[in-house]
C-alpha cells in the first residue's frame, strides 16, 4: 500500500474519533475469536497502518499514534509504514515502551480510549482498563470505530463446513465432549464457552476454510451439561453435517446470536471461559447472578496431546510431504542449473504444486517464505508481484513452508546451496543446526517445560556470540493451525506459564540467525514428545523427529559438528531415505540418495 489511502483512511478514523470524544484507538491484530490469521474482515489494522505482518497493534490519536510489532517484522514494517506517520515502534528493544505504557505516558485526565469489544480479549480489556484508570483514563469496548469508518468493509466468509471423518477423526465427537463434560463438572461449572476456532474444529470433527491457511470456520460453541450449541452460519452447514451433529446433541444458532445466548444464561449458571481466548463483547451481556470460572478450555490440553492413530497418520502426511519437498527441491536445482530464470516466487509455486499431487493435500498451512541470500534475514518475508528476488547459482535459500493434509499438518525449513556458499554461510548454517540437534537429542523429566529446554537450542550461538529473536518451538495441530498452544520452546518471559511437555504433544524445534543485508539461516523439524525412560529420579521423556527431508550437507562445514553431531545426522539421514525411497523413482530417488550419504 502507499501512503495516500492510508492517510485518508486515518483521516476518517480520526474524525469518528472526534465526534464520539476518542483519545486514542487502539487496533489489535484479533478477530472475534482471536485468531492468529484474520478473515479479511478484520484486517482493520493492516487497512489503518499499511502493515501486513501477522502480529502487530496500532495506536492511532488524534495526531500520531505507532505501530508495534516484534523483531521478526522490523524490516517489513519499515518498509510498510513508510509515509503513513505512524512510526514503528520496536517491541522488546531497550527504551521502546509497550503501547499500553505508551498510552499511559500520552493520554490526560478524563481521556477515552476505544478498542472493539470483538477484537480484544476479557483478559486484556481488563489489564488495559486497570492501566488506564490508574492515569485517570477510561476504557470503551463498545465502540468499534475502525468498522465504522471502513465503508467497504468485507463480509464475513463464507465457505462449507465439512466433516473431518474415518479415518482421520480417530476419537468421536461424542468422546471428546464427554472429556470436556467432565472437566467441567471438575470445575464446578454448568456450562462452558469456547471461541477458539481450533479448539471447536478440533471437538466436533468439523473443518472449514475461513481462515486462511488453517482449515476451521467462524464459530462459538456453548456446551451445557446434556447439550450444545454451535453459533455458525447455517447456510456453511450441509444437511447431513447438521444431523449427525444433532445426533450428538449439538444444535445450530445464527452465528450472531452468540452473545444474547450467552447473556440468557440462567441466573444458576456458572460458566466455564478462557479469559485469554474470549473476546469482552460475548460477556458483556452476561447476568450479574452467573457464576465465573476462568481457566484454560479443556480441551486445548486434550489436542495438544495426539492419540497414537493420529501419529501415525502423522507420519503418513509427513512421508508423502518429504517426497514432495525433494521433487520440488529437485526440480529448483536442475532449473536453475539449466540456465531455467528462477525467482522466489516460482519456489513459491514449485513447492505448492508438488504437494498438491500428493493424496489428502488440502493446501497450505502457511505462506511460504522463499528468501534467497539476504531475504532470507527477515524471517517472515514473502515474496510478492511487488518485490521479490531471483535467484543465481550461488548462495543460500532458505525456504520454510508447510502443507495441510487430512491426515496432519507439516511445517519444515531447509537451506538449500544453489552454488558455492562462503565459509561464513556455512559456520553459521552449521551452529544453527548443531543447536537443532543438541534440542532434538535432549532428554527431559516429566514436568519439564518449553522454555527449560529453550537453552540447548541457542547454546552453540551463545557461544559464538549470537542469537536469535523468535521463539525456538511452537505447538502443531492436527490437521489444524500450525501454531497451536498450549505448550511452546522459548526463552522464559517473566510471568509466562511454564505448561509441561507431554508425550504426544508435537512441537517445532527451528533454531535460526540472521545478519541483515547478508543472510538468515534457519534448520527446523517437527518432533513429537514420547517416553524416553523411568529412572529412580522419575520419568524422562524425548523428542521423536517426525519431519522427513534431507538437510543440504552442502551448507554444512563438517569440521564443526562433533561425532555424536555426525552420527545424529547420518542416522537421520539413513531414516529420511528408507521412508522416502519408495515414493520416488528416477532422479528424484536419485537426488534424494545423494542428499542422503553420510557425511
């Protein structure tokens, strides 16, 4: 975007401020379900600032404001928000306060701030509410002045919702609600809401294409102790969708009833919400006799933790998408060898359509990101008509990307060497992954959590020096959101739950480094937690990795990874090669022998 309608987009937004006595707007990166990928509906920040990054919030007043955003969108969100004047400003840098501490220094006695009830969570509004009060500051939710400025605002989607069935659905609707039935009745609670779209997919078996790239629909549910309803556009349902969900006593509201339902509760009711997943507009209705209790959806935990029949469901996706990376990996190689003009659009388009052969591919669990050379520093970039690189016989891709199949969900970095790398390239491609391994191998005791483990991945780079901005590990769904709680790999953050790792979560594990203007390396698999052994010290888990491509030894200097490192990879190596050997032929199998000798 350029700077001309953002700036007469903020123009408008600032005079509705005006007319309902506004100090400052504050537009989060959230929808009605806090969602990490919005419908375009709710691309009210992105409209507002020009940003395009997934995580971000805007602060607009009546004549500055800035936009937020962590180090893995600095260089985007510079270029972005260029002649908008909004600034950017960098979160967690030295001297850069949060917007809510920002709001706190600029804001006067008696001021209003406005955020959308939709697009906020109870938790949120709360923390915000009190830091406002404490400069004399009120906080609005009923007032979603974005939405009212934004004349042709998109509609809500619209696309089917579907049954995810045999053989994929190992546990039935019915099953998964008696879990969560007794977690309530466990809680004292006599109904529960939940609005996080992965966690209603996840429960009733159903998946949509609303959100792009995550395969779920626009829904709330309520369960009671004997039914539930499920608030969803009617039309998105198919006649035998709805019967078998009646035949477990789940009903269908409007979508937009949700919150009169909820504020119908009886005056008896005690009502079961994540105030980290529930948006403050649902409960603003809610009777004053109802009873809270605020604790973390029962069933993120449950499918969190895969069953046995989902893994190897799993590792079936994750073999057919292995054998799809090499063809397209292959066929990048040989085109640029060629002479073939390649950019990173086309690796965008080579990757897809080689997944999109495979049986039970859906489609993308993420935008790719393609970065040659010093692209492959910012690490969410995207390639597009406006900017992008073509690529050479020389230097490092990196190129991260993952598919979405009845059967799993795959999410998968590798570093491909065009041509001859700098000895720099390698040293750093080679800490990276010594780092990846050290995680891979770990063994931990029952109770161990994400950010206990998150040192063994950044210790190679410490001790060169280096590091790393993003997290080290995210949680995977199941045929899901590729970034799923409740459990993670990151440095620990003051006041952040530490959640246990147990055995059937799957988690990421993608050390990186990045030096802008020259190159970013990044190694990740997806593992799963299983159990390592039983001591007298207790249980000790492990990870199983469970992504299957070739690491590109060409990117490597052997010299700095020890024998146990070598042996790790080799062994690695040997496992890629005998599950992807049989879905290849040719010089496919060719290439991915090759790819797969020991060092």
């Amino acid at each position: 975007m350029n700077a001309s309608p953002i700036a007469s987009r903020l123009q408008s937004l600032r005079a509705a401020m005006a007319r309902e006595g506004v100090a400052a707007v504050v537009v989060p990166s959230a929808d009605p379900h806090l969602s990490e990928y919005l419908p375009p509906r709710w691309q009210a920040r992105e409209r507002y600032s020009g940003f395009t990054g997934s995580a971000g919030t805007l602060v607009v007043t009546a004549t500055g404001g800035g936009l937020w955003t962590d180090s893995r969108y600095f260089s985007q969100a510079e270029a972005e928000l260029a002649g908008s004047g909004l600034p950017l400003m960098k979160l967690n840098v030295a001297h850069t306060p949060e917007h809510v501490a920002w709001l706190a220094e600029h804001l006067e006695t008696g001021d209003m701030v406005a955020v959308a009830g939709d697009s906020l969570s109870v938790a949120g509004a709360e923390n915000l509410a009190k830091k406002l009060e404490a400069v004399g500051a009120t906080l609005r939710t009923d007032l979603d002045l974005p939405g009212a400025a934004w004349d042709d605002r998109p509609a809500r989607p619209s696309a089917p919702v579907f049954a995810h069935g045999a053989p994929f659905a190992t546990v039935e609707r019915a099953d998964k609600l008696r879990h969560v039935r007794t977690a309530m009745r466990k809680a004292g609670a006599t109904h529960h809401l939940l609005s996080s779209l992965d966690d209603i997919a996840w429960l009733t078996n159903l998946r949509g294409a609303d959100v792009e790239y995550n395969p779920v629909f626009l829904a709330h549910l309520l369960i009671g102790d004997a039914g539930a309803t499920l608030f969803v556009d009617a039309a998105k349902v198919a006649a035998d969708v709805k019967a078998a969900l009646a035949a477990d006593g789940i009903s269908l509201a409007d979508y937009a009833t949700a919150a009169s339902a909820i504020a119908a509760l009886p005056d008896e009711a005690t009502l079961l919400y994540d105030p980290a997943r529930v948006v403050v507009a649902l409960l603003e209705g809610v009777p004053a006799s109802v009873k809270h209790v605020r604790a973390a959806n029962p069933s993120t935990a449950q499918k969190a933790r895969k069953t046995p029949e989902e893994l190897d469901h799993i590792r079936d996706a994750m073999r057919r998408d292995g054998a799809a990376l090499v063809r397209a990996f292959r066929r990048i190689e040989t085109g640029l060898a060629a002479g073939e003009p390649l950019t990173e659009l086309d690796v965008d388009t080579i990757v897809r359509e080689a997944r999109a052969a495979q049986t039970g591919f859906v489609g993308e669990s993420f935008s790719t990101i393609a970065g040659y050379e010093a692209n492959g520093a910012l690490p969410h970039y995207r390639a597009t008509e406006a900017g992008f690189s073509a690529l050479a016989a020389k230097g490092l891709l990196l190129v991260d990307s993952g598919g979405q199949y009845l059967g799993g969900t795959t999410d998968i970095t590798r570093m491909l060497a065009l041509g001859p790398v700098t000895d720099e390239q390698r040293r750093d491609s080679t800490l990276v992954l010594k780092g990846m391994i050290a995680l891979s191998r770990a063994r931990f005791p029952k109770g161990a959590s994400g950010p206990q483990l998150d040192a063994l991945a950044r210790a190679p780079l410490w001790a060169a020096g280096m590091d790393f901005g993003h997290g080290t590990g995210h949680g995977v769904g199941y045929f899901l959101n590729v970034h799923e709680g409740p459990h993670s790999i990151r440095p620990p953050v003051a006041g952040g739950a530490l959640v246990p790792l147990e055995t059937g979560m799957i988690t990421s594990i993608e050390p990186g480094l990045y030096k802008p203007g020259r190159h970013g390396i990044r190694h990740e698999n997806l593992a799963v937690v299983t159990q390592a052994d039983s001591t007298e010290f207790g249980e000790f888990y492990a990870f199983e990795t469970l992504t299957l491509c070739p690491f590109d030894r060409r990117t490597l200097e052997p010299r700095l990874l020890e024998p146990s490192e070598r042996a790790w990879l080799d062994d690695y190596h040997a496992t890629v090669r005998a599950a992807l050997s049989p879905l290849l032929d040719g010089a496919d199998r060719e290439w991915l022998e090759w790819h797969c000798a020991p060092l």
